[in-house]
C-alpha cells in the first residue's frame, strides 16, 4: 500500500521559479513587442468611462435614513460611514485620535487568481489584458502609429468577485473560473486571504490563488502567457501590471540565500503582535448622512478641506467585460500618492524597513506596510516637525527603483502612486529605528505572505517591484 505520508514542502518549486525569472522570453509575446500587443487588445473592443452626477447611477441610491449609497441588488458594495477611534496605547506611545470618512464595505470575498503552466521546461503565468473604470488612459503602441490611449493593463487570469463568478449581475461566465473553484483541476502553489486597501474598504479580503494547470489550457483572446523574467520587466514600467497581479505574484515563494536576518522569525511575529496589542482601535460603521467634516454634492461627496478623497459617480462602457455597460461610484483620491520602502544591507543581507500601520479598515488593526505611504498634498499644511517620518527624505531621493502603479481600478478613480525603492544609511533610517517600525528581510515577508493580513496591499506591491527589481538585475 502506498504511503499516505506527503511531503509538507514542494521542495522544488523554488527552483522552478527562479528558471522563470531569468527567462526573459517565452511562449507568449516578446517583452519588447507587449505594449504593442496590448495596444492591439484595446483597439479591439471599446471602452469609455464618463463622471455622471449621482442621479443618473443606475441601481444605485442614498438609502433612507442612513445616506448610505447602495445597490437595488443588496449585491456588489455600500459606501458607508466609518468612525475610527485610536486611544492612547497602554505605554503612553501613541496621541488620541479620532476620524471620520466614507468606506466601502464589500463582506464578500473575491478571487484573484493566476494560472501557471510549464512551457519548455518554464513556468509561465496566464495573464489578462483588463479594462478597469478607474484606471488612468495610458497611450501605448509606436511611435510610428502615434500610440493608442488604453484603459487595459494586466491582471491575474481571473479577478473576479463572488458577484461576478456567480452573475449577480446576469453578465457572461468568467473566464477560467473553474481552475480556481473545482478541485482537482489544478495543482495550488500558492492562497491566501490578502487584505485590501485597509483606508478604503471596511475588513475586505480576497483569495489570493496561483494554481498549475495539469491539463492543455486553451488561450483565449486578452490572454497571454508570460514568463516572471518578462512580468519583472513589465514592472518596472508605468501602469502595466495592475494591483491584483501585483498582489498575487508577492505571494510566490522564493528561495532566501541567506537564511538570516536582524530579527529572528520569532522575535518579528512577537513584535507584530505587540504592535497589534498596543494599538486600542475601534472602528465602527455610521451613516453616511451627515458625516463630521464630509459634504455631499450632486456629482461628489468630498472632505470640508478638499484633502483625501471624493466618492464620485461614472458610467462605463466596455466591450470585453462580463458587463458591457452599467455605472458605479468611484473613490477618487486627491493626488498622487508616495509608497516607498527603505532598504539597507546589513553584512550583506537586504533588509527593507517596515512600518505597522494602522488603518480604520484592517481586519487585525494593524498590518506591516511601507516605510512611507502617504498622499504628500495632505500634509503639505504641516510644519516639518509633524509632518510624517521618513516623507520627506524619500522625496527628496534618487531610488533605486522608481514606477507609478495604480491602485484597485474597480473602485478606485485615477488612483495611482509613485512605488519606490530607496537605499538608506545609519543617518537616514538607523539599525534602531523608531518605534512602530523594524528591519526584515524580503524572505521573511515572503514567508509571512504565505498567510492572511500580515502585509498590507501595498506593501505586497513593494515586495513584488522587489522580487522584480532583484531578478532583472537591478
């Protein structure tokens, strides 16, 4: 009788993933033609998004009493009210605060997957060309042809909401759906529940997947196979690889040369558990209507200070969706953000300086973010000495890796920020650094992504441009 016994670790795969990494080609489009290619995808199906004034949402409405802007479906997502109150944590490390803002509140949880195959010995991953309302046109193609403006950037084989995989909204079947819901129909490498943008969405959470296909997989139109070599190189250009993506290649593991750090594994689970034991959150959702220090108008709800953030409506036409038409509110930030990790070696080990974050709409109050992750405009007010650390030394930087990413562009407007890597020294970002945050190295939050709520959505992207930037020679 064979043995029940199965190895706990595909010791393997690692390997395999590193041949993926220094292919710079493979059985999809070439890395110098893909603009090209996705270009051609947009020029392929329409798209338009258009601002309306809330009136003109359709299915959408301010419910009574609450002002709560919600679906005739009770499906998809409400924008609520969310009151957050930090006290005083019980060391006396922390000021009193208090706030108010819109928040989406979404309880279902979505998947997003990537699908894997061997070519020639190569793994590669199944990506989607995908139009998103919320993201930026960007102009691709030749110089020759002028360029065509898109809205299409690459995502994960499937992005799909429990509404859209289950056709609440009556649309087409997602595509490839069945490798991440059917057992048996793949080989899991990687899943895990991955929180979103924690300042945005109320304790959202969606299953992060990266399955191999046992089976021939037929590849449909807006998708190409790709290799991680050719997607680290995508990454380093300006919104290509979109968030989900991002999100879900950081949970892909990767072999750690050194097998060293400042902390110990078990020293940096003990911190972050202090960190989540000192921090007295509560968040708590309110009505939307009348919202302390929030205004609605017909075609926006904005802050009295025109800082952070407007809920806004659009209508959106798009010809390769499950839905070629509908509208929707957006959240649409007021300028650019700056996420930034800062990264030192310390006897010739990487490490990257992690923040605990807190933020109203963590499931676990705080999780592990980036050295720097602000919108500079919202405290351009500010004297020096309360603006936020580190900030201003990281803009005034030359990084070592520099590209704009968007944000979720399913929900959020024109989102976008400048992803940094920036080398630091004992002046900067000492071996000691300040309370709330601490040294770690890429492996070990390669190993902490492997399970839930650990690492924010964008430090997850930060871990990605990190593995990319490593892999592509730096």
């Amino acid at each position: 009788m064979p043995s029940l016994i199965q190895p706990r670790e595909d010791t393997g795969l690692a390997a395999r993933l590193a041949r993926s990494a220094a292919a710079t080609e493979g059985a999809g489009p070439a890395t110098a033609d893909f603009a090209s290619w996705l270009a051609g995808r947009g020029r392929a199906s329409t798209f338009r998004v258009d601002r309306i004034p809330f009136a003109e949402l359709d299915g959408w409405s301010f419910e009574e009493p609450t002002g709560n802007l919600v679906h005739r479906s009770g499906r998809f997502f409400t924008v609520e009210g969310l009151r957050v109150t930090e006290e005083e944590g019980p060391y006396g490390d922390g000021p009193y605060a208090d706030w108010h803002q819109p928040i989406i509140k979404q309880p279902e949880v979505g998947i997003l997957g990537i699908l894997a195959k061997e070519f020639d010995g190569v793994l590669h991953f199944l990506m989607q060309a995908k139009m998103e309302p919320g993201n930026r046109p960007q102009v691709l193609g030749s110089a020759r042809t002028g360029g065509t403006p898109t809205l299409l950037q690459l995502s994960p084989t499937v992005q799909a909401t429990r509404s859209n995989y289950t056709k609440a909204h009556q649309g087409a079947d997602v595509k490839y759906i069945e490798y991440f819901i059917e057992p048996g129909r793949g080989r899991v490498i990687t899943d895990a529940l991955q929180s979103e943008h924690g300042s945005w969405f109320f304790r959202k959470s969606n299953r992060n997947m990266v399955v191999e296909a046992l089976e021939e997989v037929p590849l449909l139109d807006d998708f190409c196979w790709l290799t991680l070599g050719q997607i680290a190189q995508l990454l380093h250009r300006d919104n290509v690889v979109n968030m989900d993506s991002r999100t879900v290649l950081s949970t892909l593991p990767h072999a750690d040369p050194t097998a060293g750090a400042l902390l110990p594994d078990t020293r940096l689970l003990s911190w972050i558990t202090g960190e989540r034991s000192r921090h007295d959150v509560r968040a708590e959702r309110v009505p939307l209507a009348g919202l302390p220090g929030w205004k609605r108008g017909e075609d926006t709800i904005e802050h009295q200070d025109g800082r952070y953030f407007k809920v806004v409506a659009v209508r959106v036409q798009a010809g390769n969706r499950e839905v070629t038409g509908w509208t929707q509110p957006l959240f649409e930030p007021v300028g650019q953000g700056v996420t930034a990790f800062l990264t030192r070696e310390f006897d010739g080990v990487r490490h990257v300086l992690v923040h605990a974050r807190v933020e109203g709409g963590f499931l676990d109050t705080v999780e592990l973010g980036p050295t720097v992750q602000y919108t500079p405009g919202n405290y351009a007010h500010l004297p020096a000495a309360q603006r936020p650390l580190f900030l201003d030394a990281v803009l005034a930087a030359t990084p070592l890796y520099e590209a704009v990413h968007s944000e979720e562009g399913g929900r959020f407007l024109n989102a976008e920020s400048r992803y940094l890597l920036v080398e630091a020294d004992e002046r900067l970002a000492p071996l000691d650094p300040p309370p709330g945050y601490a040294w770690v190295t890429p492996a070990q939050l390669s190993s902490l992504v492997r399970h839930g709520h650990y690492l924010n959505v964008q430090g997850r992207t930060l871990l990605a441009c990190l593995n990319a930037w490593t892999v592509s020679g730096r």
